[in-house]
C-alpha cells in the first residue's frame, strides 16, 4: 500500500467534528405589497388597537379589562371573575384550541402568518428598520460598511425606535393587571414596585430580542407549533404552493423573449419569492417546516407575473390534490369543506353557544359554608351549638342586601349580625353564625341541614340553597 493510500485511510479514520446547529445567517426580508400584505397590516392594526388601547378604557368607574390579582377579581367589561368562575378559563381555552385546529385543517398556518405575536412585533419591528435603515439592499450595504458616524446614527435611532416601542409594550402588558393609570403615574415619578418594574423591563426586553434580533429563529427552533402542524394538514388543506408543473423549467429571460418556445416554464428565477420570505426559505423546494404562511411570496411573485404579462398565481394557497388532479378553483373550495372541518365546526359552534348561554345565565352571588372546629355541647348543656361561617360572594358590581335562614331540623335557631346583611359590588364577606337546637332535636353524629341565602330589597329575587351537616354529640 503506497504512503497516499495510507494518509487517505488515516484521515478517513479520523473522526469528523459536526455542529449540531446551522449558523445563522442574517435575513434581510425585502418589502413586498399585495393583498396578502394588507391582510397582514390589517391584522398589525386590529391587534394592536385592542391590545393597547383596551387597558385605557372605563366601565362603572373602573378600568374595562382588569386582572387584578392581589384582589383575585378579573374585571371583563360588566363581568366579574373570581377564582371559583376558573371553569370559564378552560372553556375558553378549549375554544382556542378547536379554532386552531380549525383553521389549520382549512388554511394552513394562518395564526401564524396573521395573528401571532412573534409575527405582529416582527412585522412592525421590521416597518421601523425599513424606515430608517432603508429597504433591503440599503440594509445589506449599511451592515458591510464600515462603521462610520451615518452608520452609527441610523443603529442607534433604530435600537432606540426598537425599544421606545418594547418598553410601551411592556408597560401596557403591566397595565392589565395593575390599573394602567394609577401606574403610569408610577411611571412618571419613577415609584414602580419591584414586581412592576420586573415584568415592564422582562416584558420588553422579551419584545426587543424576539422581534428584533431572533425574528425566524423563534418560529423555526422555539415555536413548538412548527413542529406538530403537519398532523393537522391533509391533501385538501390550503397550503402555499408553487405551481411546477406551470413553473418548470425556471429561467430568466426578457419580457418579449418566446420562452416556451426555449422549453421554459413561467417562473423566471428571480429569487423574489426568497428575498421577500421572513424566514429566508425558498417555497420552490415545496411546503417546509419554516414556513409561517404569511403569503408574502405570493404577492411578490405576482407582482413579477404582472410585470411580465403571466397570469398570477404560479405561487398561491392551493392543496396538494388540486395541484395534483388539476382541480379548479370551485371543485378545491368543495374539498376545503370536508366532513372533518364540518365536524370541527359544529363542535366549535356547539361550545361556543353553551359556554355563552352559561354565561349568559350565570347567577351573581355564590355562597359557601364552612363549620367551625369547636365545641358542639357540654356534658351537662341540654342545647347543641355549631358555628359556620358563610362566604357570601357578589359578582355583580351593585351593592345587594342577602338575608340568612336555616332549615332541616325542627326548632333549629340561627343567630347571626343584624340582618338584612349588605355586600359591596364584587365584594366578599365572612358571615360568622351560631346554630342552636336541644339535643333531644337532634341524631348523634350528622344532622343535615340547608342554608338559605335569599337577596332583598331588588327586582332579582335570587335564593341560593346550601347544603352543610350539624353535629351532635353522641350520648355518654
């Protein structure tokens, strides 16, 4: 064996050091219009109106959307929430989950590329670079120049324009769950709490790095959403597409070229598809992981078929059977609506009307009834005493007047404070009571008995029966 031979089996030996993870290499997404694009500004702007805006409005002398969490009142426009009402929190969460399954059978990954935070941000994230740095080519020549004091200002007005709009983010996320007024004039006098000032600063600083340096590192490594889509997808779901067998064999050429003629498809391999991609990828090499759904491709590619005089839609939301059988659009819309999104939505609807029925006819006091640990009877007292304590809740935010009684037990006395008893809107009160009867009234061991707490003084009559047990001694 000849010393060549040997090097090369040494070399081949020897083990080769792999990086688990691609270095990231940075995306300079290019600005793209269409009508995919006003949907997703669209969404920008809906989103954020509520998002900012709805903590700085009032309903009876209060701020409309309040989480308060020292007081464990979650304030809903005209509802109260207590923790006792958590049920509605899994309805709600139910209700998110079949609409994300929903929407994903149907149309793909449409939270993501419209609605999702990560995207929201990033998009109004890339919007303030745009403007200051320039669009992509400008950003691409800024970023290899030398550092210079051009350079040096639009960094800085940018990093400052990227956390102005982070920390406003994190001071209304704080706002939801302490009132946004009374914190602003924290703000201003700089007088926050500890706990304040923690989740504005963590907030925005998770606002700033996400949208502003991670940007597609999030969907692509972070995002678990990324990984299970597929199992929601079928052949009929509406994907992001490239048509091939339109698009093939790609190739640049002139505007007046005969290109079918030279054996070319429509695509004229203008990278603008990559070039407008949030996440950099190239939708020619079909539907990926990394992609968002965001359409942006779509609008650039057809703004290059309208410049050439193609028709539009070489990339559009299609499905995998209508690009295979050829389908029309009318026969692929009759196959978007499958006996599997049929069943997502009745039982979407269904929740959804019962959860709002619930709501809807959801009583506004809620009682319960602890008996104190005590003494129940001297040997030689011929009365059995129990003491309860009665936690009267009013949901609503009017001041009701209850009234207590006491049955199940024939000469049973209740004695509590003077009755009738007044509770604040959305308040909570303790209402210690005595029970008492003679033992001869009375079974050893548990006696069943009903509560009764009845509202006074309002159109609403509302009479709320609790069931507890008072215990008598058993016979020496």
């Amino acid at each position: 064996m000849s010393a060549s031979a040997d090097s090369r089996g040494a070399a081949a030996s020897e083990p080769v050091e792999q990086s688990l993870y691609e270095v990231r290499q940075k995306i300079y997404p290019r600005a793209v219009t269409g009508v995919f694009a006003l949907w997703r500004w669209a969404a920008v702007w809906a989103t954020q109106l509520v998002f900012y805006g709805v903590p700085w409005l009032s309903w009876n002398d209060r701020q409309a959307v309040l989480f308060d969490l020292v007081h464990r009142k979650f304030y809903i426009f005209g509802l109260v929430f207590w923790p006792q009402d958590i049920v509605y929190l899994t309805v709600l969460l139910i209700i998110s989950a079949y609409s994300l399954f929903l929407f994903t059978a149907v149309g793909g990954r449409l939270w993501c590329g419209y609605a999702c935070p990560q995207t929201v941000y990033t998009e109004m994230f890339m919007w303030i670079e745009r403007m200051i740095e320039g669009d992509r080519m400008k950003r691409i020549k800024l970023d290899k120049g030398s550092l210079s004091g051009r350079k040096f200002g639009l960094k800085a007005a940018k990093h400052g324009a990227w956390i102005a709009l982070a920390l406003w983010t994190g001071f209304t996320f704080v706002g939801y769950f302490t009132p946004i007024t009374a914190l602003a004039g924290k703000v201003m006098s700089w007088s926050m709490g500890p706990w304040e000032t923690f989740w504005i600063f963590f907030y925005g600083f998770a606002t700033y790095g996400n949208a502003g340096w991670m940007r597609e590192q999030v969907c692509k490594y972070m995002c678990p959403y990324a990984r299970f889509q597929s199992v929601m997808f079928d052949h009929d779901t509406l994907i992001i597409t490239y048509d091939q067998a339109r698009g093939e064999p790609r190739g640049s050429r002139s505007k007046s070229a005969d290109y079918k003629a030279k054996g070319l498809g429509d695509c004229v391999d203008c990278g603008i598809c990559v070039q407008v991609c949030p996440t950099g990828i190239d939708i020619r090499q079909g539907l990926q992981y990394e992609c968002i759904g965001c359409a942006a491709c779509i609008d650039g590619c057809n703004q290059v078929m309208g410049k050439m005089g193609y028709p539009e839609g070489l990339i559009r939301y299609s499905s995998e059977h209508a690009l295979e059988q050829k389908l029309d659009f009318a026969t692929m819309l009759r196959r978007v609506f499958r006996p599997r999104i049929l069943v997502y939505t009745v039982v979407l609807w269904a929740i959804i009307i019962a959860a709002a029925l619930t709501l809807g006819n959801r009583v506004p006091v809620k009682v319960d009834v602890i008996r104190d640990r005590i003494a129940m009877a001297a040997p030689d007292d011929p009365l059995v005493q129990n003491v309860y304590r009665l936690a009267i809740m009013n949901t609503s935010e009017q001041p009701r007047q209850f009234r207590i009684s006491v049955a199940g037990l024939d000469g049973l006395e209740l004695e509590s404070e003077t009755q009738p008893i007044t509770i604040d809107g959305a308040s909570q009160r303790v209402i210690p009571v005595r029970l008492r009867i003679a033992k001869q009234q009375t079974v050893p061991g548990a006696n069943p008995i009903v509560f009764t707490v009845k509202t006074v003084g309002t159109d609403e009559a509302i009479v709320i029966d609790e069931r507890a047990t008072l215990i008598a001694p058993k016979a020496q």
